[in-house]
C-alpha cells in the first residue's frame, strides 16, 4: 500500500463501483443503497433473506437437472 492506497483499489475502484459494475439492474443498486442505511440487525435480515432466496433457487435448478432424464450424459 502506497499512499494509504492499495492496488486492488487501483484496479477494482471502491465497492460502490465495483458492485455497480457487478450489478446492471439499477433498481436493484438503489435498493442496496437504501439497504445501507439500516441498522445492522435490519441489513443482516435482508442478507438472510437473500441468501435464503439465492439458495432456493440454486436448490431448484440442482433438482430439476437431476430428475431430467435429457440432462444425463
């Protein structure tokens, strides 16, 4: 670190940045934004509740690959 500096900032520029180039639903990125500004019990209610989501979803798709008779090689 060089000046208080690190490369990954020079690489990956902040966290907002790198999240708005992470994430194109601009809806989304004004609703992390307000998701912010919470208290943290809140934030990690929502952290839970998306990652509850997201586990869901990749159950789902996990499941159905294995009952399709199409998706063995």
């Amino acid at each position: 670190m060089v000046f208080g500096i690190t490369i990954d900032f020079l690489v990956n520029g902040t966290t907002v940045q790198k999240a708005e180039n992470a994430i194109t639903d601009s809806k989304l990125i004004g609703l992390f934004k307000q998701i912010e500004n919470l208290e943290t019990e809140d934030r990690q209610v929502v952290a839970k509740l998306i990652e509850a989501f997201a586990i869901k979803k990749k159950w789902k798709r996990c499941s159905r690959t294995k009952h399709d008779p199409s998706s063995s090689s």
